[in-house]
C-alpha cells in the first residue's frame, strides 16, 4: 500500500508538472528535484547534513539557470503575432514634415534626365498631405496573418497566408529595393486561393513573404554580416521553424539576389526557384558593358537588346546603387525629409520612374497613387531609410552575371526590367532551367505593377516541380 502511494505520488508529481509546463509556468527548483527524486529520498535530503544542503541548493541553483536559458531559448524563437499601429502623432509630424519642404528650383531639361522631376514630387507631396491615408493600407496589414520570430538573434517579420487546398506548395517570397511586403500583398490571395482568380486547386501555395532584414518590421542589424547568404540561411530556418521540410522560393531585385543565393547554396529542403531578376548575363558581356564597350558582335536580337538595357543602366541609372554600396550612412537626408526620401525611392531606374510618375498625371499603370505612398510611408515611418540601403554594402556578390545553380529554375522575363535576359543566356547559366517565358508588359515591380499576369508566372514555373 506504502508503494503504490509512493508510486501515486511520483504520478501526481509528473502530472502537475506537465500541466505546469503546458501553461507556461515556471517551475521551482524544489519542483523540478520532486519530480526526479522519489518521496523517501527527498525528505532524507532534506534532513541530511549542512554539506549536504549546500549541495542540494548548488544542484537546484544549477537546474533553475538551466530551466530559465531553456525558457529564454525557447522564448527567442517563438512565433509571436504581429499587428502594425503607428500613432496619429507620427502622422501628424510626417504631414508637417512635407509641408515644411525646401523645394529646389526646376530641372533645367524638359525631361527626366536630371532625375525626378519637381512638378512630379510637387503633386505627389500635395497628395500625400490632403488624400493619402495611411490607415487604410494598416487594415490591409492587419487583416492578414502576420508575426515576429528571432533567428540568428534578430527578429524577422513576415506574413504567412495558409491556403484551404490540400497538397499546396509552400512558397517564399521576397521583396527587393525600395520595396516591402507591401508590393506583394496584390499576389497572396491569387496565389493561395487561385480557384478564384481563374487558376486551379493544384497551383495553390501556402505564401510566406519575410521583410528582408534592415526593412520594413524586421530588425536592423546592429553589426556587419547580414548579407544575402546569411539572409539565406535565415529564410531556411525560418521555413523549417513553420514546419516547411520541403518548399520553392521567388524573388525580384534582392529578393531574387537572396532567393538566387539560397539556391547555390542548395538546402535539401528547397525544390526549386522562380526568379524576375535573373542573374544570367555572361560574365564577358557584363564587362563590355560595364565598360561601355559597343555590342559584342553576334549577339540575337533578343540578346543584343538586353545588351542595350544594360549599357543604359551602367552609363546613367546606376547612381543610388553606388551611393548606397559605398557610403550608405551618409544618407542622413533621406531620413529626415520625407519628401527627399520619397524622390531618392522613386529614382530606381528609367523605366520604373516612368510607369510611377504618370499615375500622378492622373494615368494608371497597375499602380495608383497610394501603391505608391504606402510603401514610401513604410520606410518613413519605419525609419529604414539608411538600414534598408546598407544591404547594398554588404553585398559582395555580382549582380547581373551567374553564380552556379544547379536547383530546378524557373525564369519570366518582364519587357521593362533593368535587363531582360534572353532564354539562351538564361539557358546557359541554370543547367536545370525548367520554364521560361517573356511576356509583352511587366517591369521591375511586377507583382506589384501586373500581379495576375505574375501570379500566373509563379504557378506555371513551379508547375514542373508538381508533377
């Protein structure tokens, strides 16, 4: 009878231990030894000489540091919801800010070719201080599931979107520079629930879309070394964390670099990638154009355009780039002045600048106005004008040319991009090139600009690797 008292009471001791844990409660010292000592020994220990308290406290004292790193380790990587509201204050300073510009006098050419123009920004700064509403884009967050986890001792943000269909594929997207999760958030629900959208059941992918480190929700590393292998790993752990064991990744601008990057670095766990910046340009191409070289004799007409693109952007759109690769503290002006930030954002490159500047002479392009001003009033109100662009000074890796993937790829090749590479350098540079397509409209921001015709890019890349 004694025994199977003994033996009740052992029971209730793990019992309670476990409903203890299950509640997130903190186990004593006393707790913990109870459970690992049966009742006879714990009260001789507890009578036992003064040695041997001592010992017993050292071995509790021992536990409960152990208990509290687990519990700490446990608590970093813990997935924790995530809401965004910033106060009416904030907005408040940010419309002061804007209607306190010194504007600069008028570019001196009729067109673009200083740079972005002041009859531009003048009408997107007015917008922006009588119309804009910041709060309809924070419902537009809020409704969708989103949350926080540390990794490599940084906090990540990202949205995940779970799709009703049974066997979908887990995908991560990633944005780029000067974008954020917002310029994807018109591709989740054609992505996730593609019956709706004219697709099928089949195509549907459980969307997971990360603020890239520096940007947006996500932490600002405090030390060097965040780089587009280091954001690799992380997006890798970040999957497995969500319980993804196997998964496909896309990416435009960084986040096609990062996606490029994790596939050369070949988890197990990663199927394939889908790419819209594709890094393919043969290394002696990209040299004669870097260098202003005419075009290489030979080239297709397909081959000798991209070509072109290239040259034009060495020659008078690779200014921010450079800027930001070398001295990207330097800054400070895009950081205090809203309207400095938003011109030094909307000056990617040529053809974007376009596409963006006309929705403010009332013309639409896939994007409005607010598209617009919701992703300038994230870095602002962020603050990540100066973390965003460091990425730029960490990157070592080149940016045009092939860096030996040998994965499953995917490649769309939009029309407007900085460089629309051709299906035969494409070809040669992903050996298990699996889909290839370039479509008649699309730029740099394509889920963004045109996110049903990038939407059907993404199914039908990855659809090979359904099969």
């Amino acid at each position: 009878m004694k025994d199977k008292l003994a033996a009740d009471s052992v029971f209730e001791t793990s019992c309670a231990q476990i409903i203890s844990r299950r509640e997130g409660l903190k186990l004593s010292a006393a707790s913990i030894l109870a459970s690992l000592l049966p009742p006879v020994a714990l009260t001789a220990t507890r009578t036992a000489s003064p040695r041997s308290t001592k010992l017993e406290e050292h071995t509790m004292a021992q536990m409960t540091a152990t208990q509290q790193a687990s519990a700490h380790a446990a608590d970093k990587a813990a997935i924790r919801p995530f809401r965004v509201k910033f106060s009416e204050q904030d907005l408040v300073d940010l419309r002061k800010r804007i209607d306190a510009t010194k504007w600069p006098e008028q570019e001196t050419v009729a067109d673009a070719s200083q740079g972005v123009q002041l009859a531009t920004i003048r009408k997107l700064a007015r917008y922006w201080t009588t119309e804009y509403d910041w709060r309809v884009v924070e419902g537009k967050l809020n409704a969708l599931p989103q949350f926080i986890t540390e990794i490599d001792g940084l906090d990540i943000h990202f949205i995940h979107v779970r799709s009703k269909h049974e066997d979908a594929l887990p995908l991560i997207v990633t944005h780029g520079w000067p974008g954020s999760v917002i310029e994807l958030l018109k591709i989740i629900d054609p992505l996730t629930n593609p019956t709706a959208h004219g697709g099928n059941a089949s195509d549907a992918f459980h969307l997971v879309i990360p603020s890239i480190p520096g940007f947006g929700f996500s932490g600002k590393p405090t030390t060097t070394g965040w780089d587009p292998a280091r954001m690799a790993h992380a997006w890798v752990a970040l999957m497995n964390r969500l319980g993804y064991s196997r998964f496909v990744a896309q990416g435009g601008d960084w986040g096609a670099m990062i996606t490029d990057v994790m596939a050369t670095q070949a988890p197990p766990e990663l199927l394939g990638i889908h790419l819209n910046w594709v890094f393919a340009v043969p290394p002696d191409i990209n040299a004669a154009a870097f260098t202003g070289m005419p075009a290489p004799e030979g080239l297709s007409a397909d081959e000798k355009r991209a070509y072109e693109q290239l040259d034009v952007f060495y020659k008078k759109g690779l200014g921010y780039a450079l800027e930001m690769a070398n001295r990207p503290q330097t800054l400070y002006g895009i950081a205090d002045s809203p309207v400095g930030l938003a011109a030094f954002l909307l000056d990617h490159d040529a053809r974007s600048y376009e596409l963006i500047a006309r929705v403010f002479d009332g013309l639409h392009s896939g994007l409005t106005r607010d598209d617009v001003l919701d992703n300038i009033t994230l870095y602002w109100l962020t603050n990540t004008a100066i973390s965003s662009a460091r990425i730029y000074w960490e990157n070592k890796l080149p940016f045009f040319t092939p860096k030996g993937v040998v994965i499953p790829v995917a490649v769309t090749a939009f029309p407007d991009e900085v460089c629309t590479v051709p299906q035969s350098w494409a070809a040669q540079a992903y050996p298990k090139l699996m889909y290839y397509n370039k479509l008649d409209k699309g730029g740099h921001f394509a889920a963004w600009e045109q996110p049903h015709l990038f939407s059907q890019e993404v199914r039908a890349g990855f659809r090979p690797l359904r099969a």
